[in-house]
C-alpha cells in the first residue's frame, strides 16, 4: 500500500507482483530473471504499461536477456503463416504507425495486414492519455452499431451480448433451408438494369455461390454496403464511403470478403441473411487445411 501511495519509490521483488499487481504509476521496471515464456513476460512489463497522471514513459531493462522484442506485431499473437512478415501500418485516425503481421508483394508493398486495433495514443478532453480506439477489425454490435474486438462476447458500449460466430454457424448448418459458405471469393459488377446498383457474388470453395446486392443511389442500402466493405481493405488502412458503382467495381481486388456466408431458401432463389468477417472460431475456413 505504500508503495502505491508512492511513499516508496524502489520495490524488489520474486516471483510475486508479476500478475494482477495494478500500480498505474510504475515508470521503470528492471527484469533480472529470464524467462521463455512471452506471456509471463507481458505480464511483467504490462506493470509499467498502464496509464497514469503525469506518466509520460516507462523505462524497461532487461538485464536477464530474455530476448522478446515489446515492438513486434501485436506481441504475443501467432505469426498467421509463414510467408507473413512485419508491416508498418499508419492509423487513419491518429497517424499512428504499427506494426502487424501481414503478406507483401515483390515490391514490397502490403498486400494485407492482419492488425485488429491501433496501438496510438491521444490525449483526451482532459489532456490524459487515451489509447485510440480505432479498430482494423471489428465486430459489430447489432444493438447499437458499436465496434468491439473480434474476440469479444458483450459489447463494450452498450453491454448487449455480441453472436458468437461459432453458434451462429452450427444453427445454421442444422437448418434444411440454409446454405452456409467457406467463401472463397467474391465478384462485384455493376447492374446493367438498374444505375448506380452492384451485383455481389460470393463464393464457396466447393463451386457454390450466392448473390445480394447493394443500390448505392439509396441511403440506407449504401450505409449498409460501407459499414460492412468500406472499413476492409486489403491495402489501405484509409476508411471508404463508396457513392458510385464503378468505383467499387473498379477497386474491388482490394476489398476482403466475408469468411462464411449464410444465406436461407426464399421461393426459387436464396437470400444472403450474414456474413461473418474476420473469423476466429473453430470452423476451418475456406482453403484452410484442417
């Protein structure tokens, strides 16, 4: 206790205030004790990690070698595959600049990043320390539109109980009038009957495909269409609010499909009723080794 009322400036310790110790104003930690493993070392470096009023830093000494860098993409997350490589990914928002896991071409330009949340930090209306809250990934909350971590159960804002995909998807393949897709693709044209009106075909591994489409003349069908494609993007990290038809037409090698579809029967023809983006269940994905 004396020691978070900063009545004690040095605390030493072994083994006992690695987790679950909260001191916000810890500025200097020096590890004398190696370990292998990168989480127990999170852990210790998160106690000097957290926000506190006139912080501005933490200095970290590692006199034990362990050799774990803080600065690699999203430490502690699995490298996606094995051509994946670190990528510098500035934020839209704060202009922060990440590092993420992500895949290039030849000429060293990202093709996509696999980054979920920026890791910047801007001061707030009371000029205090706030990480940023923009996310690369999200899910979104059906009650009131929120974005949370693709991990998440319960929305943040609102407390509304997020879907678990994986429900989701087990509900449906029980169903006799539900088709579910690993999409593995999709096609966007433009409707030749109707203006300013695309066509998306999404489609499965195994040869299946399911349309929809999005009339981008009306409001609430080009809302739809952006807060679901305008945020993904393969090469830029900038957010999109597509108007016209040609020019999602046009730019679409660089918009990420959804990773399952679901579509139920209606009379003849069937209606994509969801998409699941930025799956991290338990159900293999299209292409996806078992």
């Amino acid at each position: 206790n004396d020691f978070k009322a900063q009545k004690i400036k040095y605390l030493i310790n072994v083994s006992v205030l690695t987790t679950g110790f909260d001191a916000p104003h810890v500025d200097f930690i020096a590890l004398l004790r190696p370990t292998q493993s990168l989480s127990l070392f999170q852990q210790i470096v998160g106690r000097g990690l957290r926000l506190a009023p006139a912080k501005d830093d933490c200095l970290i000494i590692d006199y034990a070698g362990s050799g774990f860098d803080i600065y690699s993409p999203e430490v502690g997350s699995a490298k996606p595959s094995s051509d994946s490589v670190p990528v510098m990914v500035n934020c839209p928002i704060c202009d922060f600049g990440n590092t993420f896991w992500g895949k290039v071409d030849g000429d060293g330009d990202i093709i996509e990043h696999f980054g979920r949340r920026c890791w910047g930090f801007e001061l707030d209306e009371n000029k205090q320390k706030v990480r940023c809250d923009y996310r690369f990934r999200f899910k979104e909350c059906s009650q009131c539109g929120s974005e949370n971590d693709i991990a998440a159960r319960r929305c943040t804002s609102c407390d509304h109980a997020i879907i678990d995909p994986d429900n989701l998807l087990k509900k449906a393949l029980k169903l006799k009038d539900a088709l579910v897709l690993r999409c593995s693709g999709m096609l966007i044209e433009a409707d030749l009957k109707t203006k300013n009106r695309i066509k998306i075909t999404y489609f499965d591994e195994d040869g299946a495909k399911v349309s929809e489409s999005f009339n981008l003349s009306h409001l609430g069908s080009r809302q739809a269409f952006n807060r679901q494609f305008g945020r993904r993007l393969k090469q830029s990290t900038e957010p999109r609010q597509f108007k016209q038809a040609d020019e999602v037409v046009s730019i679409q090698q660089q918009l990420l499909a959804p990773d399952f579809v679901i579509a139920r029967k209606q009379n003849h023809y069937w209606q994509v009723k969801e998409k699941i983006f930025d799956y991290q269940g338990n159900y293999r994905k299209a292409n996806q080794l078992n």
